[in-house]
C-alpha cells in the first residue's frame, strides 16, 4: 500500500463526506408544532409565556419603511417593527451579478427576519402596530448616524413606547433601542426578547456541493459556541445554552451572519424552536426591572447583519469570530488564515496569497515529504521484483504476500515508510481547506483573466483540467500497484476527481493545482536524487 494512495484515499473520503452532508441539508423534514411569541400569561415562566400562543391571522397591516446607507438597504414593517429586508451593498447575488445580496427578506419563497419585542404590563410585541415619522431614510455623507424611530402608545394607560433602529455608515451594524415612558409604576418587570424567525432552505445560489452550515448558532462564555441544526429543532434534540449574564444568538450561513449582541451583565435565557411550515426561530430573552415611578426604561441591543469579517466580528462582541467555523480543525486554520491575510496585504490579491501560501506549507513539509517520495522511489524501483513474484505465485496470496515481505525485508525498503510524515500534513490541508471555503474574504474576490470570484467555479473549467492533468501527472510518477484492478482505480481516479473539482471554489481548485505542482517537483526531484545513488551503486 503506498502514500499516494493512501492521500487519494483520504481526499476520496472527505468529498464523499461532503456530498453525503449536502444530500442530508436539502433534504430536512419540516415540523408541524407553530408558536411565536406573544404577551405574558399569570403562572407561567418567561420561556412558556414567549412560546404558548399560535400565531393568529391578524386585521392589521404595517406600512413599510426603507433605509438607505452606504452599506445597506433596509426595511422596516411598522407591523411588530420587525426588519423584514436587508441587502448588503457590497455583496452581489450569486446569481444574477448586478443584484444586491438579500440576507434578510420576507418574501413568498423565502422568509428571514429580525424581530424584538417586550413583554409584561401589555407591553407592544412584535405583533403590534408602530407608527413612523416618514416612510424613506437615507444616511447622508458626513453623518455619524441615523436614527429611525417608531412609536407605540395605550391611550389608556398613557404608557409611551419608542422603538429606535440606529444606523451608522461603513457598518453592518444595527442598533436597536427600547425605551419606555410611564406616567405610572408598572406591576410587573420589563423583559425584553430578540429573534430571528426564518426559513429552513439553504441560501439561494450556494452550491451542493460544498456543504457549509446554516442554522442557529449561540456563544457564552460557559457553553462557548454552539451551532443548532435544523433538522436537532425538528427533532426536539437541540442543546441550547443555559441562562446566563453574557452570550448572543446569531443565525449563521456560509460566509454571512445575523445576530442579536446583548451586553454583558444583564440575565438571559435562549431559546430556539421549529414552528411548523419549513419555519424556525432562534432568540434570547433579557430581563428587565420593574419601574416604581414615572421614569424611563431603556434597553439598547446590537443587531448585526453582514459579513463574516473577522476583524469587524472581534469588536463586535466576545466569541462572535467562532461564526467563521473551521470545525475541529480551528487551532491549525486561524494562524493559516492569518498568513494568508498577511500576504494578501503584501500581493494585494488573495489569488496570489492562495499560491504563496501553498508553497509555504509544501516547503515547510518537505523534509517530511521527502520521506514519502524516497519510499515512494524506492517502491518503483522494486516494482520489476514485484511483478516476477506475482507471476512466479499467481492466485496464491498467501505465499505472494510472504515472498513481497521477503523481498522488502532484503531490500530493506519499508513499504509504510512514507505513511507517518503523509498523515501528519493532511490535517493541516484539509484545514487549508476549510480556511478557503469559510473565508467570505474570497467572495467576489478577482484572480487573474477570466476569474472573477475565486468563491465561485471556474467559468471555464481551466482550473479543474489542470488539476486533472497534474493529478494524472502524479499517478504515473509513482509505483504501479501490483493489483491491477487498484492500478485501473489509481488511472481512473483523476478524471473523477476532475469532474468532481468543476463545480468546487476556483481558490480551492487553485490551491490543489499548485500543490500538486508543488509535490510532482519535490517528487521528480528526490526520483532522481534515488535514480543517481542506484546508478553509482
């Protein structure tokens, strides 16, 4: 068994697995249970009080209110306050290039929203109905902020209610502010709930083949990350985050994240749950104090939506850059992703970095690799030997298998010689790997010629045929296998992998390609430092 299978073997292994994943993602049951949160009922806690009421047809029609900065559009329905759409500015769809990405919508076919609400002393939720000032915003060059207010108030109470959205420019940040005017103490504490309630379909133009998850995901500092699959809320198996007085809740896809940052210090429970129709929610509940006399209370809660910038994720709250998730592989993609954002600082194109940092890490790993590729060599040197013994034992494989053992023990080759230093690198490029996939930093970012989005296929296939090319390459560099059925498999294997690689990333086709080129040349290279020891012998 030698190294090169070996590798084909784990790379085989790792997409297959990836298909599988992405089979199961498109094809999650839905749920039949439908709540949503609603106002407080005596004798419950909060969590049964935000879960017990099914959503009921409701008379009243919101108005829409649009916001424009130089980041984002958004609306807001002034139904419930609930932010219903938000396009990123920056970021075009995947399929059709000259449309914004819609993160956020509420449409027929797809429903993602940011909802908050209050709860207690009949409080507005995100089913009352808010009235706005006007109905277009627009943040001005030169503005540090802008506020978008909306108002609710009970005539019979005269409990005065302002539901603010605070945004500000270059930023993906929203900032959501409660404030509540009493002419009177209130009987009951103020709590306060954010969530997002959204659909259980994949994002639109992702590929089916790279599987990346999309789902509710929660951090404190006890628990740390947790991700919350869909299909875990159909099945009532989730694991969520006990109360605690730090933590958020983010609603994760590939290369983008919504989520609600409260502050640390104030209580909170988490809460997620599948609604029924394909729908789901995720929140976190915050408590509040009671108002003993005519005062205000306020509660401000940052409301992200944007890309997964790990710089502009480190501010933003503790823990929030575990979103970008490298998996179990983490401790060795973060430095890696860090080398590659240092040099794509220096090149100026992430395409360039793929390639610099590929070779880095094939050079880092030679003295290891070089240890394979003389195994390697000196299998092809006893493949001659090899193949008089399988025709001398034929069908035998008993005495086959002994006369090779013989044979290797007299040549003093180790056919497993090469498997240790081969085992010890793959982890850290399939953590390469994931660091490529998981980096929205690739999305649209150019290469050279027809490459455009090294996040996206190559339109013309150029990338993968290479690495087919260099793959084949590579097979006819090592030792044939004795079995001739594992020799078909080793010649078939690139024109699968091939096809396979047409609809895989440009950057990760682009990293594979290099470091192919990378490994035939230290290959060909210790092959022939071999083949002149042989010959002076």
């Amino acid at each position: 068994m030698d190294v090169q299978r070996i590798i084909l073997a784990v790379i085989f292994s790792f997409s297959s697995l990836m298909l599988w994943q992405s089979w199961q993602k498109f094809n999650i049951p839905a749920s039949t249970a439908e709540v949503v949160v609603h106002q407080t009922e005596p004798g419950k806690s909060s969590i049964q009080q935000a879960e017990v009421i099914r959503q009921e047809n409701l008379l009243q029609q919101g108005s829409v209110v649009s916001i424009q900065t130089d980041t984002l559009q958004a609306q807001i329905n002034t139904l419930g306050g609930d932010v219903q759409q938000i396009a990123l500015l920056n970021y075009h769809d995947l399929q059709h290039k000259n449309v914004p990405l819609m993160l956020l919508q509420d449409t027929a076919t797809n429903k993602f929203v940011a909802q908050s609400g209050l709860l207690g002393n009949q409080l507005p939720t995100h089913k009352s109905l808010f009235q706005a000032k006007a109905k277009n915003y627009v943040l001005m060059k030169g503005q540090t902020e802008l506020v978008v207010p909306l108002y609710w108030d009970d005539a019979a109470t005269g409990i005065q209610v302002e539901k603010d959205y605070v945004f500000y420019p270059d930023s993906y940040r929203i900032d959501v502010r409660w404030i509540v005017h009493t002419p009177h103490p209130l009987t009951e504490p103020i709590e306060a709930y954010f969530q997002f309630v959204r659909d259980g379909k994949a994002p639109i133009g992702e590929s089916k083949v790279v599987h990346t998850f999309t789902g509710p995901a929660f951090y404190t500092q006890a628990s740390k990350f947790k991700k919350v699959s869909f299909e875990s809320l159909n099945k009532h198996e989730q694991q969520i985050p006990p109360a605690a007085n730090n933590g958020w809740v983010a609603i994760v896809q590939h290369h983008f994240v919504s989520a609600w940052l409260p502050k640390n210090g104030e209580h909170r429970e988490f809460y997620a749950k599948a609604l029924g129709n394909g729908l789901y929610k995720a929140g976190v509940l915050l408590s509040g104090n009671k108002i003993s006399s005519n005062t205000v209370w306020q509660m401000d809660v940052p409301l992200y939506v944007g890309p997964q910038i790990q710089k502009t994720l480190a501010g933003l709250a503790p823990g929030l850059t575990y979103v970008v998730d490298y998996g179990w592989l983490t401790p060795i993609a973060v430095p890696l992703f860090w080398v590659l954002q240092k040099t794509e600082e220096i090149t100026g194109n992430w395409g360039w970095a793929i390639i610099i940092l590929t070779i880095l890490i094939k050079l880092a790993f030679f003295p290891l690799s070089a240890k394979s590729y003389r195994s390697m060599a000196q299998m092809k040197q006893l493949t001659p030997k090899l193949q008089q013994l399988k025709t001398v034992y034929g069908d035998d494989r008993e005495k086959l298998h002994h006369a090779m053992m013989e044979l290797y023990k007299t040549e003093k080759v180790n056919p497993l010689g090469g498997c240790l230093p081969t085992v010890v690198q793959i982890p850290v490029f399939i953590a390469l790997y994931w660091t490529l996939v998981g980096s929205v930093e690739m999305r649209q970012a150019p290469f050279i010629g027809w490459i455009h989005d090294l996040s996206a296929p190559d339109p013309y296939y150029v990338l993968p045929i290479l690495m087919g090319l260099t793959m084949l390459l590579q097979t006819r560099l090592n030792p044939a296998p004795p079995d001739p059925m594992q020799a078909k498999v080793m010649m078939v294997m690139p024109v699968a992998f091939t096809v396979f690689f047409l609809f895989f990333p440009s950057g990760l086709v682009l990293y594979w390609v290099v470091s192919n080129i990378m490994s035939m040349s230290q290959q060909w290279v210790i092959t022939r430092q071999m083949g002149k020891k042989t010959v002076r012998g």
